[in-house]
C-alpha cells in the first residue's frame, strides 16, 4: 500500500498530513497539536519523527511512502534540511506554495480573466492576480481587501488533481443536445400537426362562412323576388281584378269592372307584355295588359293591367297572345343581378 504525506513548512512553523487514495486528508497530530513551532533548521529535523510515530515505522523506507514539501515561507536552508532528513523514503518532493496555488484557485471555480483575488492559507497571505489570458500568478503578501480563506486540506489535490468541473463534458454535452434535438422535433411535430388541425378548422371555417354567405345572399335575393299573376274574380257584375304576388305576400292591383247583364259568355284573357324580357322596371310601373274577349270580340274596358311591385329585372314567362286564366304567372321580377336561369329554378323550386 503506498502512503502520502505533505508537510506543510512556513518559515516558524511546520504541519503534516496523510493524503489517501481517494484524495482525503487527515492532519498528523504533533503531541495532540497540528501545527509544531520550530525556530532552527535542526528543530525542522526534529519534526520527521513524528511522522514515523504516526506510521509506525523507524525508516521511511520501511513502507511504500511518498512525501512532498510544501514551502511557504520558510527559510532555504531550513527546506534543504528537511529534505536531507526525508530522503530515504521512496519519493520526495519540493513543492512552492505560490506554484501549488493556482491549482487551488482552478478548483474553486473563481478563475475569471482581469481579476485580482487576496488568499490566505496556513496563516499566510498571497495575492493572486489573473490576467486577460487567465495566466495566474501568486505572491506573498497583498493588499487590504476580501480574502479567500482556503483550509490546508485543499492542498491534498496535489497527489489527486483532476479535471471534474474544469472543463466540458462533451459526452454530457452530446447528450444534452441529442435530448434537446428529441425535444425539439417533438415540439415541432406538435406544432405541425396543431397546424395542419389549426388550417383543417380555418378551412372547414371558410367553408361554413361561404354557405352562410351564399345562404344570406339567396336570401337577399329572394327578398326581391315576385311572382306577378292574374287574379280574375266573377260575381254577378262581372268584377275583374288582378293579383300580384309574391312567395312572401300577395300584392293587388286592378279594377273592378261590372260586366254589361246584356252581353253573355265568358270573357277570356290575352296577355300582351308592355316591357321587354330582362327589363329592368320600377316599382308600379305597366308591365303587361291582359286583354279581355268576349266571343272573340274585344272589350277593351274589362282589359286588366299588371303593374310591378317593386324594382328589379322583369322576366316574361308567356309568349304573345298567351290565353292567362285566374292565378296564372305572367312574369317573375328578380334582383338586378338575377339571370333568368337562376329566376326561373327559384320559380320552379318555389311555386304551389
């Protein structure tokens, strides 16, 4: 088993401590003290017994035993002394404090580039300054400002330094990303299909709106549609009218006319239209005449006239000289913009 030691050396005072494996320290009692004051370089010898107290041995080199000095401020000579005193065990080292240091600051995570740190450890005070390119430089002594108060246990890392949490863990770092990337394109998946959904709802929205556009439309149309037919009524006076209407209400105009009680037989109709096909007509103007005949003979004053109800797009439905009975349809007026196919299908799909 191989045991490590570092002995802590200032230029009044000297400290030790057992460094495992695992990086762990632990500080070697010196006659119940951890710290031994020494004046001389013969006192600094006088120190390595108690090493071998603590491990029990008489020679360094009876274990497996490496031992590395820490030089703070101690003296030249008085480190020299030490090292001639160590020497036999199977490795010895000299160690500056100022070098050891930046490590220590590395470790703590407080590197930053420009910055000046004050450090104190075992008692003694250094300055660190770290320039623009993170160069690190230690000295004793510093100016009056926050210090960083370091325990000696720090200084175990000498035998167990590593890079954990000094630089990036790229499998870590794939790791993320590879996550993130699965994260992401899920999300956007997500997004895709709320989209496809989102455009599936606009559309099935635009669809519905046109129906009800198409259905306020025809509605609006409709609303100016009529339907203008011949009402003829017989009493005992031969009274003769017409009827104008449309599928909403029923519109009259005409004239009662009493019949001569001389003249007998049935008076038939025939229309004859006073505007054009896809006229466009105001509202009570003559669109049509049904001409009245009695045994083929004309009698002009039982002639009835059809008048439009409002404005629109007059449509003929007969022909010239068409015969018209009670309640037959003469002609359909429409929106401005109607043709007679549209007029004609509502007519068809509308009429009792």
């Amino acid at each position: 088993m191989r045991y490590q030691v570092l002995i802590l050396m200032a230029e009044e005072k000297l400290a030790a401590m057992d460094v495992d494996t695992e990086g762990r320290a632990e500080l070697i009692s010196v006659e119940g003290n951890t710290v031994m004051k020494y004046s001389s370089a013969e006192e600094a010898k006088d120190f390595c017994r108690y090493l071998k107290d603590y491990y029990n041995i008489e020679r360094f080199s009876d274990i497996d035993l490496s031992i590395t000095v820490v030089r703070f401020d101690a003296p030249q000579h008085a480190a020299v002394c030490l090292l001639e005193a160590i020497k036999d065990a199977d490795e010895c080292n000299l160690v500056s404090a100022e070098k050891l240091l930046p490590l220590l600051l590395l470790k703590e995570g407080i590197v930053k580039p420009d910055k000046v740190l004050q450090v104190e450890i075992f008692g003694i005070t250094y300055l660190a300054e770290i320039n623009g390119d993170l160069k690190i430089v230690c000295k004793k002594g510093g100016e009056e400002r926050d210090k960083l108060n370091l325990p000696v246990e720090r200084l175990s890392l000498y035998y167990c330094f590593d890079a954990n949490h000094l630089i990036d863990d790229q499998s870590e770092l794939r790791k993320c990303q590879d996550e993130f990337q699965k994260e992401l394109s899920r999300k956007e998946d997500m997004l895709k299909a709320e989209k496809e959904r989102a455009d599936a709802a606009e559309a099935k929205i635009e669809k519905l709106f046109q129906i009800v556009k198409r259905i306020k439309d025809q509605k609006n149309k409709n609303a100016k549609r009529y339907v203008c037919r011949v009402r003829i009524e017989n009493n005992n006076d031969s009274v003769l009218g017409v009827l104008v209407s449309s599928m909403i209400f029923t519109y009259r105009a005409g004239v009662r006319v009493a019949a001569p009680r001389s003249l007998s037989g049935k008076i038939n109709y025939r229309i004859e239209y006073a505007v054009n096909d896809s006229d466009v007509v105001i509202n009570n103007q003559r669109i049509a005449i049904a001409k009245a005949y009695l045994n083929g003979e004309r009698m002009s004053n039982f002639d009835i006239d059809i008048k439009a109800p409002a404005v629109g797009r007059i449509f003929c439905l007969m022909s010239k000289d068409s015969t018209v009975r009670d309640g037959d349809a003469v002609a359909l007026i429409g929106d401005l913009a109607d043709s007679k196919e549209e007029i004609i299908q509502w007519y068809e799909k509308n009429k009792q």
